[in-house]
C-alpha cells in the first residue's frame, strides 16, 4: 500500500510541478506585459507634457499669422488713402471734390474686398423681414405701403463671418399701426347692488 501512497504522491508532485511552471510562465508573461504598458504609459505622458509646452507657442503662432495677413490686407487701403489725399490736395474746385469721393469709394470698395477674402460678409438689411438674430432694431416708423416688420433704412452695416454675426445691422423697422380702436368690454357690476350678509 505505501508503493500506491508513493506512486500517487509522484503524480501528485509531477501534477503540481507542472501548474508550477505554467504559473511561473504566466507570471513572466504578465511581468513583460506590465513592463510594456509602463513604458507606454511613459512615453505618452512625455508626448502629453511636451504636448503642453508646444500648444501655446503654436496657438499663439497661428493667432500672430492671422494678424498679420488682415493687417496685410488692409494696407492697400491705406495706400490709396494717400493717393486720394494727394490728389484731392492739388485738385481745384469740383475736380478736388469728384477725386475725393472717387478716392473715398475706391478705399471702401478695396476694404470690402479685403474683409471678403478673410470670410466676413456684409448683412443685406434694407427691405429684408427683420430677423433679430442679424439686426438690431434702432427704432420703428410706420409706412404703410410697407410690409410690417420690414426694415426701411440701415443705421449702420451688420457683419458677419461664416455664420457667426460680429456685428448686427442697426436698423428702422416698419411698423404698422391698426387704426382699429379696441372696445372695451362692458361692467357688468352693478354699483348698487350691496353683498349679501349671512343673518
């Protein structure tokens, strides 16, 4: 009987040396894996930090860019400013005045373009539904051979930029006023009567 003891015993010990060196393999196994996933947990918390540093430099960067290009832009306005100035100043008479204006309009006409090549658009207003959202209204006059709550005139221009509105149109709003007079409605009370009390 100690030969059975013995023999189920050795098997006992070959059984459990070998979950041994399964558990030895798999304990390798995930020691590699954990190794692993801290470098990686390093490296990305190095990209992360560098991240950090990077990002205000470059936004400030881009920010520096985009100045620059609508200064750019709009210096051929200034340019031609100048020559209209000059002009206007050794012009006589009706002549000053018409270089003037036609210097005037050349300058608005370049700064809308300029404005248009950076996204922003004029709102279109005058004889539109007034619509909050892209007007501000500055007050309200009545012309009835106006639709109601048309804008008849345009204070100032409203932008916009994408979709986005920097600035709404400052407008007149047509309003019609009804020349209906309401009825009020009759008293019914009587002042005579007095309450009834509890006896």
């Amino acid at each position: 009987m100690a030969e059975k003891d013995i023999k189920k015993a050795n098997k006992k010990i070959k059984e459990l040396d070998k979950k041994i060196e399964n558990l030895e393999k798999e304990l390798e196994e995930l020691t590699a894996e954990k190794q692993d996933l801290f470098e990686q947990l390093q490296r990305v918390s190095a990209d992360y930090s560098n991240f950090q540093k990077r990002s205000p430099k470059q936004i400030a960067d881009s920010v520096a860019y985009e100045k620059k290009a609508v200064l750019r832009s709009l210096l051929p306005s200034i340019d031609n400013f100048e020559h209209a100035l000059s002009h206007a100043s050794t012009a006589k008479g009706e002549e000053a005045l018409d270089n003037l204006i036609k210097g005037i309009q050349m300058v608005f006409d370049h700064m809308l373009d300029a404005l248009k090549t950076h996204g922003v658009k004029r709102i279109d207003a005058l004889g539109e539904s007034f619509d909050p959202n892209l007007h501000e209204a500055m007050m309200r006059r009545s012309e009835p051979d106006k639709e109601d709550d048309t804008v008849l005139e345009v204070y100032q221009a409203g932008y916009m930029i994408g979709e986005q509105v920097l600035r709404p149109s400052k407008v007149i709003v047509n309003k019609i006023e009804t020349d209906e007079a309401e009825e009020e409605a009759p008293d019914t009370t009587d002042e005579n009567t007095e309450p009834e009390q509890d006896s």
